[in-house]
C-alpha cells in the first residue's frame, strides 16, 4: 500500500473525466414548482477536482468541453474552483456539455441529465498524451468515462502513460446506466478498468452490477482487494462503508444530517478521501472525514459550490457529535 498513500501523499492529482453544467432549484422547490434556479460546475470528476482544491489540494482535470459559452463557462468555473485547466481542450460541431437539472429536495428527488452528444466523450488519445504525468502523484477517474469511445480508449491510454509515471490509478465506479449502450458492455469495461486500479471506490449497487449479481457484490470488492487492488471501498449509503486493506475489513458509519439533496454525496467523499490521506492521517479517519464531507454537500444547495473546505469541515467535525457505529 506504500506506493498508492506515497502517490496520494504529494495532494496533486491528474483527474480523467467530465465537466459539466447544473441547474438547481431553491431549497425546497420542486422542478415545475421553479421560477429561477442556480447555474454552477457539475460533473463528477469535475466536482471531485473542486472538491480536492477546496480542501487544499492541488488537481488538474483531463477533459474536452464544447466550442461555445458553455464550454467556456465551464472552464472559467473550474478555474474559479482553483482546477488546473490546461489539459481541458475545446470540441466543435454539434457535440456539447453535459446537463444536470434537479431539485433541491430529498423526498421524490428528480435529476434530469442531458448527454446527447456529449463533448466529454470526443476526449482522445492526443488529449492524454498531451500531460505530463510525472508532475503527478495519482491519477482518479469516474466510470462514466468509460461509456463511450474515444473516451474510453483514451482514458485506459492515460492508464498505461500513468503506470508507466510511475503513478497509482484511483477508480470512482460511478455508474449511470443512461450512458452506456449496454448493461454488459458496462459490466465488462467497469470490470476491466476495476482491475488496472490501486483504489477503487463505489457502493454496493455498483459491486453488485459488476458481479453480475447484488447479492455478490460484496464479494466482488472482497475479491478485488485480494487480487489486484490495495484499497477497495464498499459503500452501503446510510449504513456507511466497509473498506478492504492489507487483508483487514475496517467499518465506518456515516455523520448524520438533514439532508436538502442527494446529489454530490460520492464526488464530495472522495476529495475528502484523497486530501485527508495526503494530509497524513490514518485510512479509518481519511474515509470518515470523506464521509462528512460527503454529509456537507448534501446538506446545501448544488454540488461544487457545497462542497467542504478546510474550514467547513473542521467545525463540522468539531460540532457533529459523531458517525453512527456498524
């Protein structure tokens, strides 16, 4: 495990994956309840580069965003979140980013994506070859990078440039069936990138799809912990999570919130993960300071924007009176 926490260590990540736009409503408010809504960065390696930066850490996202004032203003967000933007390139033609709609509510929640054409997809060989990967202490990406080629292909080249660096691979499974043409052709590359990576974080739904059966899941992230992964985390939502390292099982709970909205929970975890264990402390901590991170974003509006900074989440932490216990 040395070499996955010495890589984590340098806080500074190269992250392959997709930036995108969100809409959300006031707190609340239901989509055709609406009559203004809030405009900020979304998607998921977009959000876990803001998150890690907010917290202190350093990260740079590998990405294409679509030739117009969208595009633009993604890239113009993730700089404002402190995102290094120089491996983010432009895409023209009809290809555009990403769009989340959704509301502020926990009850009925609703979340609406629009991936027609996607320019994250249009992301090549030549846009991961462009970076220079020994800059870098680690590499994480989200599994909807996966979905489509060039994408796809492109992101298991910034595998091999990555090991080859010399840097370990962070996998967020991150499946969203409404990206890929498939359930089996998601089930085998989700699969054949779970094998390539040092860490591999996702919850139990996502083990189970993998396994090819829910029941399976758990050990599915069992299995791959012990055979070519160092860490493998299993979330199970509000009952916490079960890691798997150096051949033990480590339970946490999960810091609980009233909670305004869903979204944002998995991204927020992970840079708290990343930056906690860069931050030297011990992997029970760093999963449970991911995880009230993760309680932070969910208790405010949008994902970026309500993600934890150092300060947010040391009073948390102060003033929470404790995970829950499994």
């Amino acid at each position: 495990m040395t070499h996955l926490i010495d890589g984590i260590k340098q806080n500074n990540f190269i992250i392959v994956g997709r930036a995108g736009i969100d809409f959300f409503t006031d707190p609340g408010i239901a989509l055709e309840d609406a009559t203004r809504m809030t405009v900020d960065l979304g998607g998921s390696s977009a959000n876990i580069g803001a998150g890690i930066c907010k917290l202190g850490g350093n990260a740079a996202l590998v990405t294409r965003v679509s030739d117009d004032s969208i595009g633009s203003y993604c890239t113009r967000r993730l700089e404002h979140y402190g995102v290094d933007t120089r491996y983010v390139s432009r895409v023209g033609g009809e290809f555009r980013n990403s769009l989340a709609v959704y509301e502020s509510v926990t009850e009925n929640h609703r979340n609406v994506i629009y991936r027609n054409g996607a320019a994250d997809f249009e992301m090549n060989d030549s846009d991961v070859n462009a970076v220079d990967y020994a800059q870098f202490g680690a590499l994480i990406t989200a599994g909807t990078v996966f979905a489509a080629d060039p994408s796809r292909s492109a992101t298991f080249t910034s595998f091999d440039r990555a090991k080859a660096a010399g840097l370990p691979i962070i996998f967020d499974v991150d499946y969203r069936p409404y990206s890929w043409p498939s359930a089996q052709v998601a089930s085998d590359v989700l699969s054949r990138a779970a094998a390539e990576c040092d860490m591999i974080v996702g919850n139990d739904e996502e083990f189970g799809f993998m396994a090819g059966d829910y029941s399976k899941g758990l050990a599915k992230a069992r299995e791959l912990s012990e055979t070519t992964a160092e860490i493998v985390i299993y979330k199970m939502g509000h009952e916490g999570a079960i890691t798997f390292a150096d051949g033990a099982e480590i339970r946490t709970g999960i810091y609980e919130i009233q909670a305004l909205k869903p979204t944002g929970a998995g991204d927020s975890f992970m840079a708290g993960l990343m930056t906690s264990l860069a931050a030297g402390h011990d992997l029970r901590t760093a999963i449970l300071r991911g995880s009230a991170c993760a309680s932070i974003t969910v208790s405010k509006p949008g994902c970026a924007p309500a993600m934890a900074t150092v300060e947010t989440l040391e009073d948390f932490l102060k003033t929470h009176p404790g995970p829950t216990t499994h």
